[in-house]
C-alpha cells in the first residue's frame, strides 16, 4: 500500500507544526522573545507561581527542552532581566530561577497573546478537548 504525503500523519504533523511555529513567532515579535525563549520563561513562571523555586533542569524538564540548550536561553532571559539565575544553597552546581517582576508583567502579557493565537489556529480542529488529549498522549509518550 503506497502513502501520499498527506496520507501520513507524521508529515502532516510536521506541516501543521510548521504553520503553527509561524503564527507563535509572530505573536511573539512584539515582546521580543523567541519561541523557545517562551516556552522556558513561562515554565519558570508557572513554577514559580506553583510557590516553588525551580533550577534550570526542573525547567527544561517540563518544556521537553535539552538541558544544555536551556540553560544558555536561560542565561539570555537573565540577560534581558526577565529572570534571575542564583546558586542553590543546596548544590552550588544548580542554579534556582526566579523570574522577576519585569519578567512576569512580560510573560502574562504573551501567554495571553499566544493563547489566542492557539484558539484562532485550532479554531479549525473540530473538536479541541480529543486534540487536546490526543496531542498530550503523544507527548507524554516519550516518557514511557
């Protein structure tokens, strides 16, 4: 049995994926973060809103992100004074992340904007909560 291109899911997904990073990059331009720089500012943040000081791996952890990659994004939002990066009194090797005030005012702002991004894009699915569920299986399958 022959497949085309639009018969395979991993394709589509790959197209979808595509046009989707494209809408978020957009949304983003105006707070001037990229999208990775996203992902790992609002994980900090929800973390930190959770009541807890996360470390860098914590973080990327929870964005699926290298843990190596995410600490030089990390070193770019300290940079931009968005977080703070501090040695853990428990391990001078980790380094606690707490996102500032400038930081949370920033990350508020675009997780309100790209999660309207996400409810036009997704608009077209018809029905969400099976996407939903059906997209967090798949992701969580790499934890298996």
């Amino acid at each position: 049995m022959s497949l085309t291109p639009d018969d395979s899911p991993g394709f589509l997904l790959w197209r979808t994926t595509l046009r989707w990073q494209r809408a978020v990059t957009a949304a983003l331009e105006p707070f001037d973060l990229t999208h990775v720089q996203f992902v790992l500012l609002a994980c900090a943040w929800w973390l930190n809103r959770e009541g807890g000081r996360p470390n860098q791996l914590s973080v990327a952890r929870q964005a699926g992100a290298d843990v190596k990659m995410a600490s030089q994004v990390l070193r770019k939002l300290e940079d931009k004074g968005l977080l703070v990066r501090e040695t853990d009194p428990a391990d001078s090797r980790a380094k606690l992340l707490r996102v500032t005030d400038r930081g949370r005012e920033l990350i508020e702002r675009a997780v309100a904007e790209v999660e309207r991004t996400d409810a036009a894009f997704f608009a077209a699915a018809p029905d969400r909560p099976a996407l939903v569920s059906t997209l967090r299986a798949l992701a969580d399958g790499e934890r298996r």
